[in-house]
C-alpha cells in the first residue's frame, strides 16, 4: 500500500451514525466528525496552512485537538502538538526548532475563522508525516519525532491483532493528546471505527465513571495512574465491559499487578515510545499473569532485539521516519533500520520482554549495574511507600551511590532502618539504597505521569553541589 | 509493506500454546503447527518442489490440507488445490494446465516421503502467488485466479476492520479448502492467531455440534448451509458464543434472513468472489438487520462503484494478480485496476450493495431485465417450496420467457397455479414463471453450494433442443 484512504472519511461512509468520539460531554459521530474535520481542514487553509507546512497546537484534550489531527492530514499538512504544561520558554523553543505555518493554541479563534473552499486530500501517502511529537526529553534538547501515515496504520494493526478489537470497543484516552500514547488512541479508533473517549487530564475518579458507568472497554495508562483509580475506589472487580488496561511509560511495580491479578482486573502491560509510535511489545492477554511484569513479544510484523549491552532495538514499519531537522542525530539513532531505543532490557527463554529500565537511569556503584525501576519496586511494595524514586549519586568511593526519594502514605510512617530492612528482604545487598530522602510533595513526573529521573538527580545536585 | 513474515511462524513465537487448529478429532497448537509446516515442505522439497513451482493436490478438508499452503508458502511454491469433485477429465484439464511439479491426491504418501534440508523461508514478498484457485466456470473454461500473500493479508485486515476479531475467536471452515471461502479461513486464522476448525464437508448437525458445545464463534456458509442447519434443530437461538454467521456465495432468500433475525442469529451477508480473495463487500453488524438483504459497503481499502450497465467493478488490494497463464482474460477482466465481477448488483442511497445475480444469468424478456435470485426469493418464501432455480428459455415472441425448477419439501404439495398466485403477490407480472418443472432431485450446486444456473439451462436445452 503505497496509499491509505482517509479513515476517518471512509468510517463515516460505512458506519456513519456510531460514535466517534466522546469529549467534553458531549458525542460526534463519524458522519459528523468527518464534517467537522472538513471544516476545520477548510479553516486552517484560510489561515494560510498549505501542503507540508506545520501547524504546532497548544491545546488541552477536548474536540479541537481530536479534529485537529485528521484535518492537518487532509491538507498534506503536519500536525505539531506542544506539551501545554511547557513553560513559555520551552514552548518557544520547539516552536522555533519546528518552524510552524501556525500555533493554535485558543480553540475559539480557530472555531471563528472563515473556511477556505480547498480541494481536501481523501486518501494519503503511507510516508507522509502525520505528526511530529517532541520527546520528553530526559536529557538534552528535546527532538521532535517524525510520525508517518504508515507508522499509525502499523500500530493499529499491530496492536489489532494482538488485542483483538470490537466494533463496540470503547477506548479512553487519558494520556495527553500531546503524546504519542494519547494521540495514537484517536487515530486508532478512526482505523478501528470504535470509539475514543476523552478526557482532559487524568482524574481517577473520572477514569472510574467511565469504565464502571459508560462501559469504556480499553484504557491506556501509566503506572501511577492505575495506582490512583485502585485507590480511588473499593478493592472490587471493574464491570466486564472493561476487557483491557493497557499500561505503558515505563515499569510497572510488581506489587500493582499483584493487586490487580487479585481483583482480576485485565492488565496488559506495553512497552512503546514515541519514536516507535506507541506500543511496540505488548503482552498477549493469555501470558498477561503468567508473564507478570513482561511487556510481552513485538506486535507484527516488528522485530525486537537486545544489543550486547543491553539496549532494546527495534525495526519494523512503526520506527518513526526520523527526528524532524536532525539528520546526524536520527542516524545515529536509527542504525541499519534499527532504532536504538536508549532503553536496557532483557528477552527471557520464552521470548518475553522485560524492560528493566533508561539506559541514562542506569546507576554503577562499584562495578555492578543498578537498575532503579527494581530498587523502586521493592520500595513500592512496603505498606507505607506511597512513591519512590531511585539515582544515583556521585561517589568517590564507589563511581554512584543508591539514593532513593520516597514519599510515605498519609499517617504512615517508615524510616531508613525500616526500609532498608525491607529492601534487603528482595535486593541484593548493593542495590539497596546507601540513602532515602523523604519528601512530601509528589515526585516530579512528565505530562504523561513517567517519573522524571532527571528531576530527582538535578535536586540531588542542587543540595550536593560540588565539583564533577 | 514488500515483504510479510511468515504468518504462522509469528503466532509460533508469540503465542505459541494457543490453539491453532481443530481437524479430524485432534487440535494442534501454533507451535504445532509451525512445526508441522515446516515437516511438510521439507517433504515437498524432497519430492522436488522449488521456488516457483505449482504444487496441486486433491484433497479431503483435513490437517494435510490445512498444513500445505503454510509449507509450499515457506518453499516460494504455490498452491494449487484442485477440486475434489470434479471428474477425472476435469481434473487433467487444470493439471494440464497449470502444470504442476507434482500432484498430491494421498495425504499417508506425502506423510511418508523424507525430509530433506531446505532453506524455509520466514519471510513472504507480498507479490508473491500464495495460491491459484480455479474459479468454478460457471461458463466455458475454469481459470486459475492467482492470489497473493498481499491478496490475503488485505483481505483478513479488512474484514477484520469490519468484524473485528479476538484471540478466542473461533472460526469454523465447512466450506471446501479449494475453495476460497474455506482456505481464507486458514490464512485468516494464522494472521490473526485465532483457532480454525476444519470439517470434512458440510454436515449440518455438526455444524450446529460445533457451534453449540464447542465455542465456534463465526462461520462461513452459503445460504442453502445455513436452511439446513437452521431445520436441523428446534427453532431457538444458537448460544452467544457465536458472534458471526458470515453468508457468502449468492443472493440470500429473505425468508431466510428474516427467519434469521427472529431467533437473534447474528447473520452478516457477504459478497466475495475467488477473484477478489473471498469478502469484498460486508455489511457492518448494526447494519445486518436494518440492511436486510445487502452485502454492505466494501471492505477497507477496497474500492466498489456499478458500471453503467450494473456490472459490479471492484478495485484494491484483494484484487488478484490474474489468471494463470491467461493475459487476454487478466486484462479484460481488470482494466484500468477494476475487476469486472460478472455480477450485477445496484447500490442504494446510503451505499449499500445489493448484489442483484451473475450478469451471464440475467433474463431479459420482453425488453424487460429479470434477476433470476429475486424470483427464487419469491418462491422459496412459499412454505412447500425446499429449492428454487430460475432460469431463462429462448422464446420466439418475447426472447426469453421465465421458467422455474422447484423441489417442493417433503410431504407438501404446490402446484402451478398455487405458484403463480405465490409469486404474484411478490413480483411484477413479467417476472412471474410461465413454466415451473417440478422435481425429486435436489437442484445442481457447486461443491461450495451455489446454484448452478448453468447446469438448469442445459436441462432445458435437453429438452427443448432446437435450432439458435
């Protein structure tokens, strides 16, 4: 296929009266969808955007950011959605790195503009750019991915026969739209012809309204969120219309998805990042409990392998086209089609994945690797641990030290003895932190929830200051 | 996408304990499978066959006929099934040509032959012939539809974007594996890791066996398959297990469908030829009631529009390659990238196909255009009438005069007179038989159950030979 027909327009040719999306109490069909991403396509053309030009959105989740994509898309124009919580700074920065026609960030002057009579395209090409995401960008200057046609066609379908997909299907996104993980749900349901609900911003109470109420049947999360809804509601099963919780953005506690088998909630642990255009490994929903804490095998027809020292590379028609303007930086990145995910992790007898953490997070203390997201896990599975997060420290003596930032549960209590205590009941002994830092303010973490290792590591600096 | 891992070999790696196959009382894993697979093309490469071969065989519906098109596929050979009833004249013509390197028509010699070590493929170009399937000729010559790894991948993504599909479906095969309403299933099921249940032939109270005690969850049959199942039960629902009865293969009688919809039996009409890789056009789910009758709008991404002489023309990517060995017939039947079906249908207001009849069976009299399928409709609403073939014979006054084979039920009368007052109720006079030839025998059918029109008119040129 060198050309795919528009998705959206052909699911309002063959199912035009179910539901679409769902956002902001409100509901659109396909038929009407469609029509509303003709408008909008017709009023970005009157503000000027043109084949290949990018249109950058600073939008929160709603109806215009769920129209946007597929009227950028009839333009031969990409999509550039910026992180709303970005300071000004920042947001100035990738606008000036991307080079957008626009920057729409206020829904109602978009909504006023007139529409342009403009022939609109109905069918696209598999190597057009769909979208351009930044990266949260742990370190460094963050890059903007390029995502094509055939990168979101592939993930669908991968992700299809994997998951199984129902024309009933209900998918809540409660990711940001901003993200690969939020955005690709809303190009997915187009493919699929099932519908997206949308939620601005997390809120577990929300989330819990809509799987128990109005029988969401698949939700993207994080880990932290997950956490939050169990938290928010009784320790019972979720209604069966709920036949999926897929949980990304990095590694999930053990002790989550021990709770979870318990209540027989169906959870189905993914690995993806921006640059593969969401999930790239999913467990199957058979080895979901056998395989607990694997993000399961490479969906079809993607290839999965593990370098010689430890990163994960990926090739196959999902692996994003490259960074938007950075050549050197997308072939050292991409090397002989495989991309090279900056993630460690290991492939067991069975084939199964298990991403053990950023290969930037990785923390050597005397000659041993440790990886946080393990020494977090233990953490998490104390009764008083509300969150922790593990870096590593500069050490004269060992290279780094293990220092852990824990927020405790409210009228909890658990001190350095105690934790210690508890780490050595499941670590080895130098991988249990050398240090813990209580804090009660929530740990810093991306849009998307991902724990922001940086963060940590810039506040150890801060109160560490010294010479490299 | 140019090339497609092998479909069986990735289910053996991801899901490998899933049941991939049920046949002749046994069941067989993906893992199995593969495995098989590969046994069976190292005995195919040490009877000779290599890349490019035809290699055709004569074979019962069964685990030798589900392995061979995953073996011939991982040796570059195509398969080349031959219809098992065809008389042995019949059968040398297509062995004569397509001109195989061998002929399998014993599954205990095939399984006997030794393994050499050969080079498997695990990957398929998606150009690639994967099988030729003789059409059933329903005039002059059958000729071999060359249909490729592209072919089936397109088609079972499209009907998955319509059906849906999940990991627990079963779908039962009791259509002929030389058939491409059957060997899709096969594919169908490797590509989606789903499980296959293979019947020798179609036995109505074995089917309905596997659909009530063993969780099959769609099935595919022509409508004549599916009044037998339905009368070889007490009037009740099936068990909500079965999610899909696909019929395919012709005009389904609406007395039919609406028996049907009364008992909640979830029937989804389809249009499909062996040139386009079996569905082309499905209705959707919510549609199959409101719609009754139509076999839907086309499959994603395919094409479907109606000449300006009501010929169904087909465009996409499970259009075949051609016919073998014939590129006079390939390019008058796909021209400008449009296969001319031979069938006529009509599309509605809200783009849903009806598939009227072959264009070849169409009768016109008096100026006027019969549809033969619509009369049979009409009679076999008669509460006497078991089978209903209509046909056209010459007239010197109106060209063609309407003439219908009945086969009453048993212990029911119905005569002329009866008939026509039936039909007079249901149809426009010049639609109305003005012969009916009663008789014992059930009316002529295709090994997949379709009425052969042809095999009419040739009874009635027996009997009323005369000069053109």
């Amino acid at each position: 296929m060198q050309e795919f027909p528009d998705w959206l327009h052909s699911r309002a040719a063959t199912v035009p009266e179910r539901v679409a999306l769902i956002a902001q109490d409100r509901q659109w069909t396909f038929s009407e969808l469609d029509t509303e991403a003709d408008r909008a396509a017709r009023r970005l053309a009157s503000l000027g955007v043109r084949e290949g030009d990018h249109v950058a959105t600073i939008l929160k989740a709603g109806f215009t950011s769920a129209v946007l994509p597929h009227a950028t898309l009839r333009l031969g124009a990409t999509l550039v959605p910026l992180n709303t919580r970005l300071s000004e700074k920042e947001l100035e920065w990738q606008i000036d790195d991307i080079d957008p026609r626009i920057v729409i960030r206020d829904e109602a002057s978009l909504a006023a503009a007139s529409e342009m009579d403009v022939d609109l395209r109905r069918a696209h090409p598999s190597t057009s750019v769909l979208a351009v995401i930044y990266t949260s960008g742990t370190t460094g200057h963050p890059k903007g991915a390029m995502l094509t046609v055939g990168n979101f066609w592939w993930s669908a379908i991968g992700s299809a026969l994997n998951l199984g997909t129902r024309p009933r299907d209900r998918w809540l996104a409660c990711l940001p739209l901003f993200h690969v993980g939020g955005l690709s749900i809303l190009i997915r349901s187009a493919i699929y012809g099932i519908t997206a609900v949308v939620h601005d911003g997390f809120d577990a109470d929300a989330v819990n309204v809509a799987i128990e109420n109005n029988e969401v049947s698949i939700v993207s999360v994080v880990a932290v969120m997950l956490q939050r809804m169990l938290d928010a509601r009784p320790d019972s099963p979720y209604p069966p219309s709920l036949r999926c919780v897929l949980v990304g953005g990095g590694p999930v506690p053990r002790s989550l998805l021990d709770r979870c088998a318990s209540l027989l909630i169906p959870v189905v642990q993914t690995y993806g990042l921006t640059e593969t255009c969401s999930q790239i490994a999913t467990i199957s929903p058979e080895d979901a409990i056998r395989k607990l804490g694997s993000s399961g095998k490479p969906l079809y027809p993607n290839e999965l392998r593990i370098s010689h020292d430890a990163e994960i590379l990926v090739r196959g028609p999902v692996v994003m086209k490259g960074y938007a303007g950075r050549p050197a930086e997308t072939s050292s990145t991409i090397v002989d089609g495989w991309l090279h995910t900056g993630d460690a992790g290991s492939i067991d007898d069975d084939g199964f994945l298990f991403v053990l953490d950023r290969r930037d997070d990785l923390i050597i203390t005397g000659g041993e690797n440790v990886y946080p997201a393990e020494v977090e896990a233990a953490l998490s599975s104390h009764p008083s641990v509300a969150e922790a997060g593990v870096v590593g420290a500069r050490d004269a003596e060992w290279g780094q030290r293990v220092v852990a930032f824990v927020k405790l549960k409210d009228s909890t209590h658990a001190d350095t003895p105690s934790l210690t205590a508890h780490c050595s009941l499941q670590l080895g002994s130098f991988k249990i932190p050398r240090e813990f830092r209580f804090t009660e303010e929530p740990l810093p973490r991306t849009a998307a929830g991902k724990l922001r290792r940086s963060a940590l590591r810039e506040m150890l600096e801060g109160t560490n200051a010294g010479p490299e």
